[in-house]
C-alpha cells in the first residue's frame, strides 16, 4: 500500500430540517429532539480546505468512495463568524482517555453512524435558546470502500481485473485503539495512534482461491486537510479536524418553545475524494504502479434548512 494522505475536508452541509413529527412529544423521552444525521453526497460539490471549489490536479484522478460509518469527536452551534472555537453552545464531546499515556479519543466507545442514519441528538431543552449561523463538526473515524485495479503476474500467474478493497482512517487529533475491524479483518493496536493512522481490508482471487489481505500505516503529519472558511477569523488547532460552514439557506434558530424534534442532516462531499496520482494516465487506481494516494475522506459540507 503507497503512502495514504488523508483529507478531511468537511464542509459539512448541515440540512437543518424543521422535522414536524406527528407523534405525542410527552411521550419522547422528555420532549422534542435536536436530531443530527449523516448523508454522504457524491454530487455535492468538491471543495478544499478553504471551502472554495477544488478542480482535480492535472496528473492527478479520483473516485467516489462508498461510506459504510463515520464517527464524530466534537459537535458545536456558532452564532457567528468571530465565535471562537469552544465559545459557542458546545453539544458533544465524545469519551477520551489517558491509557495510552496522552489524551486521546476512546476508540471504545465511539458512536457510528452511516447513510441517512442519526449519528447525535439531545433534547431541546439542553440547547440554548439562540440563532446559530455557524457548524462545527469534528469527524474521529471514517469507514469506506473503494476500488483498484491490478495488471501484473505473481509467481507465473497473470492478474488483471479490478478489485474492491476497504479503509479504515482514524482522523481525530490522537485515538487510543485496543483493536479495530477494517472489515472482516481485525487488527490490534493497543496504543495512541495520532491523525492520519489508516487500515486497509482486500481480497484478491487467483485461479478460484481467496487471499485475503491486510495493512496499516499512518500519513505523514500535517497531511489531513480540514476545510474552516472560517479561518482567518476563526481558527482551529491543527490537527483537530473541525471542519466548519455555514447552515443554508439561512441560521438554525432555537427558540425554546419548539414542540416537534428540529432534524439537521449533515450532508458531506465525498466527490472524488479518494484520489491519486495518475501515473498511468487511465483513470484507473494501481498502487502496485506506484500511484500514490494523496487524498482520502470528505471534500465539503454544506447545511441547509429542508
């Protein structure tokens, strides 16, 4: 596997939904919800890591990954562009841990979610009452698949055809990991592991057999891209992996009297997301050609009120 450089751009497109839910709220575990939801969105428009539109490199081509789950650090509503990180109605913070000697991400109890599916939610009444421009998301775990392509002989046997392989890239700022599964396959780390560590899962088939096949790495640092339009009046900490943008077509207003669940879909670009160098100039992804991959993981995110 050629050296993997992670991008996690997110620009996250958070759809926020005035849901109206015919059902009895007293009966909803206390009231009304804020709900959000994932969707991967390979039309949505690819953006780097300034949220301005990234045409691919020449020399270079992509391909839509198919997201399985994705796991969120940090989660915060920002009512305008100067809030500071932190400084607006901060919802989430998933568990961390100091066993593996630094603080660091407890890979344990880590929540995942995948198309369409609800990822985080609180009742209203934990929100405070306000008009939030802002979303701030900080992706930890992200689960795909992809797929290569293979022209070479091993020991004598020729091998051609495309196969599908699995990756597993854990970009929050540091994550401690007992074992994970890619796929199939279950590796252990007992460790930290800091942004950027990734697992790949593929089986290839030669005269009829299945060989399945497993690795790991870490991208180089600094090598994760995170998309904040924000940045000049808003930074984040390298590393963090909050991606920030704006709700559309207009702010998430939380009056503290809503009586139905508000649902926000945080719709996120996977437009060619996966992408390489295209040594061969075929559109086709060959590691075993030395076509390293430069960028892995979301390319945009964009809210928007349904």
């Amino acid at each position: 596997m050629p050296t993997v450089r992670f991008a996690c751009l997110l620009l996250l497109c958070a759809a926020v939904t005035l849901f109206s839910c015919t059902k009895d709220v007293s009966n909803n575990n206390g009231g009304p919800r804020l709900i959000f939801v994932f969707h991967f969105d390979s039309t949505q428009a690819r953006l780097n890591n300034v949220g301005q539109p990234s045409p691919m490199p020449a020399g270079h081509a992509g391909q839509h990954p198919k997201f399985n789950t994705m796991s969120a650090h940090y989660l915060e509503l920002a009512p305008g562009p100067l809030t500071a990180l932190g400084a607006g109605a901060v919802l989430y913070r998933a568990p961390e841990t100091a066993v593996g000697g630094s603080n660091a991400i407890d890979f344990s109890k880590a929540a995942f979610a995948g198309q369409d599916q609800e990822f985080y939610s609180l009742p209203l009444s934990q929100v405070a009452p306000g008009s939030y421009e802002w979303l701030r998301l900080s992706l930890a775990y992200q689960n795909y698949d992809i797929k290569y392509y293979v022209d070479t002989v091993i020991s004598g046997i020729p091998i051609q055809g495309e196969f599908g392989g699995t990756v597993a890239s854990f970009i929050g700022f540091n994550t401690y990991i007992s074992s994970y599964k890619i796929k199939q396959q279950q590796l252990q780390v007992n460790g930290n592991r800091r942004q950027g560590y990734w697992g790949f899962e593929t089986v290839i088939n030669v005269l009829g057999q299945n060989y399945p096949l497993s690795s790991s790495g870490e991208a180089p640092a600094g090598a994760t891209t995170v998309v904040n339009p924000l940045f000049a009046t808003s930074p984040v900490p390298a590393g963090s992996c909050v991606v920030t943008a704006a709700f559309a077509p207009g702010k998430l207003v939380i009056t503290g009297n809503e009586t139905n669940d508000v649902k926000v879909q945080v719709s996120l670009s996977v437009n060619k997301s996966f992408e390489w160098e295209d040594r061969i100039p075929d559109g086709k992804w060959q590691p075993g050609k030395q076509e390293a991959v430069v960028d892995m993981g979301i390319r945009g995110m964009v809210p928007k009120v349904l």
